[in-house]
C-alpha cells in the first residue's frame, strides 16, 4: 500500500523488501472482479497453451514473492484477494465505468 513507504522511510528501514500482499491471484479472477464491480458485460476467452505459444516470444512465468518480511513489519497488509475486493470497491465509488465498446 502506497501508505506503508512514508511509515518505512520514518522506520529508516533500508534492503529488500517485496511491497505485495499475502497470496496469489490469476488473471481470471481479476477479470471476475472488473467484471463484477466494472463492466457486467465483459467477456473473455482463454488462451490454451499451445495458442499462447503462438503469440508470446516467451514462456509465461506465474511467480509468488515472499512478503514474510514486509509482513514482520507490518502484519496487517491485506491478503491479495481482500485488496482487490476493497479496490475494485473504490473504483466503482469513484464512478470507474468501462471503456466504449470498439466498433468493428
């Protein structure tokens, strides 16, 4: 969160550290999020991997840092899934809405 980097400057705390929240989260479930707070209407269609090959000049990497040590610090950062509820919150208070449908 954007409010832990002043907190960590006034700690004088220095070296490495992951700023992520607990947990994972797929591409799929953040489209099920803008589509449930955003855009009702929004639709996709996954790649297999045979097709992602296709298109990509590398393989996908699905990676998890480890925030043991952000989380030593600061024990309350939300977990991944919680974060993105509360954001997606924000955004659809904000009056986010989706953007015009491209027309072919």
């Amino acid at each position: 969160s954007a409010d832990l980097v002043p907190k960590m400057a006034d700690m004088g705390l220095t070296g490495l550290l992951n700023l992520t929240n607990p947990g994972v989260i797929s591409h799929n479930e953040l489209l099920q999020y803008y589509k449930d707070y955003i855009d009702p209407e929004l639709s996709w269609k996954n790649f297999t991997v045979d097709e992602q090959a296709k298109v990509l000049k590398a393989g996908r990497s699905n990676n998890e840092l480890d925030c043991t040590k952000l989380l030593g610090y600061f024990p309350d950062v939300p977990e991944i899934h919680k974060s993105m509820d509360a954001l997606f919150t924000r955004m659809k208070a904000a009056g986010i809405k989706p953007r015009p449908k491209k027309t072919a």
